[in-house]
C-alpha cells in the first residue's frame, strides 16, 4: 500500500501580474492556486505518495476550481468540507533583479479561517495516515484555527501518525508574541521540524548568527539552531533550506538536517529565479517522501534540495518535477544543459 500524507491548511487563490508587471502597471492577472500544506501535497503526489489535502472550501465555482486543480495532480481531497463565504486570495508582484517580490494578502473571513472543529474528523482523517504536515501558516488564521491546529497535532500523536510542522512565520498574519505562544503549543506534538533562520528566530527567537538581509548565511549556526529546536520540543529532525539572496532574480540554495547527532547538509545550486513561491513547500515534500521510502540522511537532504531547487525554476505553488527528475538532479551534474 502506499504510504499515506495527510496535510492541513488553506489553498488560496493567487493572482499574479504577467511579465514581471508591477501591480500599478498590471491590467489584467494570471491565475494560480496554491498554499503552503496544498504546495507540499502536490509535491508528494507527484512522487507516487497517497497524498491528502484537509481544508474547508466555499460551495461556490472558486472553491470547486481550487478543489479541482488539486485532483488535476493527484491530490485525495475527501476530506475538504465545503461552506462558508470566500475563498483566500493573495496577489502576489514577482519581484526580478534588485526589486523584491512583493504579497498583499485578501483572505480575512475565508472559508478556511472561520471553519469549526466539527468540520474535521480527525480519527476518520488518520486512519491508516503515516505521515501528517502543517505549517505556521495554518494556526495564524484565526483564533480557532489555532485551536483546530493544535488539536489535530495532538490527535495525530495519539495515533502514533509521525507529524512535521514547517514554521512559516508570517508577520502580515500574526506577531511574534501571538506566534510564540501558539506554536509552542503545537510543537509539543511534533517530530521533524522545517525552520530557516528567520521562522526559528521570529518565532522562538533563536538565532544562528546569519545576516540575512546581506546575504550572509551562517551554515554551521544552523547547527546550534537546530540543537535548540531539538532540545526544546524533543524532535527527531530539524531541517531547512538556506538561501542567499544575492538578488531577486539570482540565489545560492543549500539544504540542511539534524538530527541530534548528525549534521548533513547539500550541494549547493545557483539557481536563477522563475518563481521561488512554494520553494520551501517542494523541500518539505521531498523530505516527507525521502522519510517514507527510507531515504539516509544525506541521500535526504540531496533530494530535497534538487527539489526545492527544480521547483524555482517553474512558475506557480507547486512543483511539477518527477521523480525521476528529482533524483537525476540530485545524482547530479545539475547543468541544465539540453536534453536530446
């Protein structure tokens, strides 16, 4: 049987100016579905895994056309309860060269934000579920998907179902006070853990000495970063992905894994940026596959890497590599050259 991921949160709906346009130049938008936990499940489907979205969508065409762009790859969406008002939306300017990319959120009261705990069954949901993902993100959107969070965490420890939780922090959704005091709570029930420097820091306020603005990353504090995840929630693994961000359009990109004993860490790729959204997403969905198939350490963090590095080459949330894909890359050369 394969093996089953359950992830937990919103699929938004994502409208993006064509061409690099700012959004005061933009008359008229490209249209993309996509969000944090829907990025990892599609990720993961692409890879063979039995891959389930929870989320509640609006009994109307945008929730049934996010609903169906998730079964267009493969992703089980049985237990996605529909009702409410709206669906999320999110614009999003793609930033090139020296300007950053920049996001406006539209997604206060969507369908998601205001669902009940009785829109989930969680024992129903688990049921024969090997793996279970959430972010940050989810927690951050309202007062009771904090609590419907925490309590699908705690149900899936119960169930012995493993569960990794990317931080994402995200301060156009929460402060750091409010983030704090929520995800310490969720990560009582947490085994494998995805945090950059920034989400570790905004979020626990622990440091690894980067500079990320100058685009100085500290690797090997990374290490003392993941020591104190590990020691403060006993977790298995702490990974992250580690960017340089020499500007918008130019990035250096390296994986790393801790595992209380092990330190391991990727090559590194200059990647030249298509779209990085979901780029963390397409990290955490190799290592959730990678986990599952009985994938090392290092043979992990290879895979990983190739992923969320394939995946800024494509524009979208999700990463539309296969497997197969993934792995050449990750056995390398990563040329780029062209394939005849």
């Amino acid at each position: 049987m394969d093996k089953k991921l359950v992830t937990f949160g919103e699929i938004m709906l994502r409208l993006t100016p064509p061409e690099n346009k700012r959004f005061i130049q933009a008359d008229k938008f490209n249209v993309i579905y996509g969000g944090g936990e829907a990025n990892v499940a599609v990720s993961a489907a692409n890879y063979g895994l039995d891959a389930h979205f929870v989320s509640k969508l609006p009994e109307n065409p945008l929730g049934q056309a996010a609903l169906n762009e998730l079964r267009r790859f493969g992703v089980k969406t049985n237990y996605i309860a529909r009702g409410g008002k709206r669906l999320g939306i999110y614009f999003c300017e793609s930033g090139a060269s020296q300007r950053s990319s920049n996001v406006i959120y539209d997604r206060a009261h969507s369908a998601i934000a205001e669902a009940k705990p009785e829109d989930f069954a969680w024992e129903e949901i688990f049921a024969e579920a090997d793996w279970f993902h959430v972010t940050g993100i989810t927690p951050a959107l309202s007062s009771q998907m904090a609590d419907i969070t925490i309590g699908a965490v705690k149900k899936a420890q119960e169930l012995g179902v493993k569960v990794s939780c990317d931080l994402n922090y995200r301060a156009k959704l929460w402060s750091q006070e409010e983030a704090k005091e929520v995800m310490t709570e969720v990560m009582k029930y947490v085994d494998v853990c995805i945090a950059n420097e920034e989400d570790a820091e905004m979020t626990f306020g622990i440091k690894s000495g980067s500079d990320i603005e100058a685009g100085n990353i500290n690797i090997e504090g990374y290490r003392d970063v993941a020591q104190q995840l590990i020691e403060k929630f006993d977790l298995e693994l702490v990974g992250s992905h580690l960017r340089v961000s020499h500007n918008a359009s130019l990035n250096d990109w390296v994986v790393v894994l801790y595992d209380g004993d092990n330190f391991v860490k990727s090559q590194q790729y200059q990647i030249h940026i298509v779209d990085r959204v979901g780029g963390g997403d397409s990290f955490a969905g190799a290592l959730i596959y990678a986990q599952l198939t009985g994938k090392n350490l290092q043979e992990t963090v290879e895979f990983g890497a190739a992923a969320s590095a394939l995946k800024q080459s494509i524009p979208g949330d999700f990463n539309h590599m296969t497997l197969d894909e993934v792995e050449a890359t990750a056995e390398g050369p990563a040329s780029g050259r062209v394939k005849r």
